[in-house]
C-alpha cells in the first residue's frame, strides 16, 4: 500500500514542516497540507491520494486564531469558550471528510476531550489513572474560595476549562486574607493576556479580577500537587506515548509553580531524574503514561504531563496533551522502540509498521 499524508494544520507552522521533514526523510512524497481555515471558512477537500491524515494544531497563525475566537488581539486570554466549540465544530468536519476514505492518525473526538480539561480529568479519573482532586465546577472567584473553604484546600490550581500552554492558569494559594496567585496572565485596562512574563498577585482584588474574567469560559480547579525537585527547582515530565509506547520524554524545571518551558521553565536533566526514581519508579511514571494515553486509543500519539510527587514515589496527570509532540532534536527513549528518531519520525515508523 502506498502511503501519502495529508496534514490538517496552518501552512509553515513548525509542527506541520518538522513532520513533513520525517515524511521525506523515510523516502515518502511531502504530505499535502489542508489549512484549518479552509475547514472553518471555505469548503476543504481532502487530497483523493491521501491515505492518512494527521490532525495538527490550529495555532501559530493570527487570522486562524481569529476565525476560532472572534476578532481581537491574539494574546487575550478570554474567549476559550467560542475557541473550543468551532475547534470541534472543524473537527467533526475532518471526521465527515475522512470517513471511509482515510485512517485518522487522532481522533477527532478524543482531540475535543484532551482540550476539555474538565472533560479530560474525568475520563482520566474514571479509568482509574492518578489525577489531583478536582472541585466542582466554579463560576467566579467568591464561589471558588467558599469551595476551597469546605474541602479544606489552601492550594490549588486554576485553569481555564479549554485553555493551552499554561495560558491563564493560575498557581493560588489562600490563608485566609493572605493570598498568592502567580500566572502568565497580565491584567490590564482591556482585560487578561498572555505574557511571557510570569507576574505574581497579592491584592485579593486584583485576583478576583483575574479569576471572574475567566470564569465565564469555564474553569476547572484542581487540589495543588507538591512537585518534586532537584537543585532548588520543581519538575515534572512530559512524555510522548506514541502507539501505546512511551517513545520521548523531557524534563521541565523551574523555580515557579508553573513549568511551561516557554514560560522560563529549562529542560532538565533527564537521567538524574531517572536516577532518582530508581528503575522501578521509573517504569512506573511510564506506566502511568501509558495508562493515560490508553484512555485516547484512536490517538496514534499523546503528550502526557506527569507530576512527580516531592517523596518521589506519587505520580498524578497534569494534561494529556493532542499536540505535545512538538520537542524538537529530542531523541527516543533507550530501549524504548525509538532510539535514533525524533517525535515526527518515530510516528511515522508507526505508521509504517501498521500499514
């Protein structure tokens, strides 16, 4: 069988072209490219060659960003809500277009839950895969902290129902008057946006601010988990499943609640964490993932987020992530099934050892 891709993604972004690269690079035609806005705008028509499609990320691309979220300055964080019902409104496209024709490398409903955080924690929760507790859903700051209050919480974390990238979430922490909430999100005259700067608020006011303007796109909270760490910084894992296999996996440190490597988080040092577990430990944090990517089966690949508790021997799942694969030069995991290959390449060879 002759295999030709076709990636739902924003021409140029660098997720589609480090896949196009590992397409090529197995001696394979470049994949065909369907753009998100023709699936939000126009009338898509998928390649009649294609015999796979891979569904890649609507972000990188302002005029894609405003056909999900309305118009108006790419870095607010409001507007998730709106983002998140044509995101899956597209999708179901992609679904209708490829039906019968095409193999799905993932699934178009299982993209529409990882992006759900609310909807993602239970199907995580229900299959008996280590999450944080989670509180019922919140409506506005007053409501979060009478909830905080009767479960006995003072540390949570705050994060928009379908947000992405850390955007908007919020690191709280409440003693009575006393309150820390460290997020990316700045307030200003026209509202929440993102910023690159992680800022740190101690006015209950100002977090009010923030959390009431959130709230209408829906949150989800979740009870704070201690991290482990290593050199004066917390850490936690991501690690790519890729068919079933934990296949790549980085560690992100940093000296604040929040990780996110494009928010001052560094890589970290991979064998001392693993060192540190101890082999059984970590073939354990694997299993986990393994056991998180297993409740998205018809997804060929998941970036699972894994916390590492501070005694080293908890585990919990932070995200699963449709797109976390992009970890560019990272290499396979030894003995993993990939050595050698990147992200996009060991999917491809999945692809191939299947078809």
């Amino acid at each position: 069988m002759s295999v030709r891709f076709t990636v739902v993604g924003v021409p140029g972004e660098r997720r589609t072209e480090l896949f196009s690269q590992a397409v090529r690079a197995r001696g394979l035609p470049a994949p065909a490219v369907l753009p998100w806005r023709e699936l939000l705008i126009g009338d898509p028509v998928l390649p009649a060659e294609t015999t796979h499609v891979r569904v890649d990320s609507p972000g990188g691309d302002v005029e894609t960003d405003a056909l999900l979220r309305g118009a108006g300055d790419p870095t607010r964080v409001d507007g998730g809500a709106l983002w998140y019902s044509r995101l899956t409104g597209a999708l179901r496209r992609v679904a209708e277009l490829t039906a019968g024709r095409a193999r799905l490398l993932n699934d178009p409903e299982e993209i529409g839950v990882m992006f759900d955080k609310r909807r993602c924690h239970a199907r995580l929760a229900a299959a008996g895969v280590p999450v944080p507790p989670a509180l019922p859903e919140v409506t506005g700051y007053r409501e979060l902290r009478e909830r905080m209050a009767d479960a006995g919480w003072n540390r949570v974390f705050v994060k928009p129902a379908h947000g992405s990238s850390a955007s908007g979430v919020i690191a709280l922490t409440a003693r009575g008057d006393r309150i820390t909430a460290t997020t990316s999100a700045a307030l200003g005259p026209a509202g929440l946006h993102n910023s690159l700067r992680v800022r740190t608020y101690t006015d209950p006011r100002d977090v009010a601010a923030v959390v009431d303007r959130m709230a209408p796109d829906g949150l989800h909270v979740e009870r704070w988990f201690p991290k482990a760490g290593l050199g004066g910084r917390s850490l936690d894992l991501r690690v790519v499943v890729t068919a079933g296999r934990p296949t790549h996996a980085v560690v992100r440190t940093s000296r604040i609640p929040i990780t996110n490597l494009h928010l001052g988080g560094a890589r970290g040092d991979l064998p001392a964490v693993r060192a540190r577990l101890g082999e059984r430990g970590w073939q354990a944090a694997l299993e986990v993932c393994v056991r998180a990517a297993a409740c998205f089966p018809r997804s060929l690949a998941a970036g699972v987020d894994l916390m590492i508790g501070s005694d080293w021997q908890e585990f919990a799942v932070a995200e699963v992530n449709a797109f976390g694969d992009l970890l560019p030069g990272l290499d396979g995991l030894p003995g993993g099934g990939s050595e050698g290959l990147d992200t996009y390449a060991a999917q491809v060879e999945a692809v191939l050892c299947t078809t």
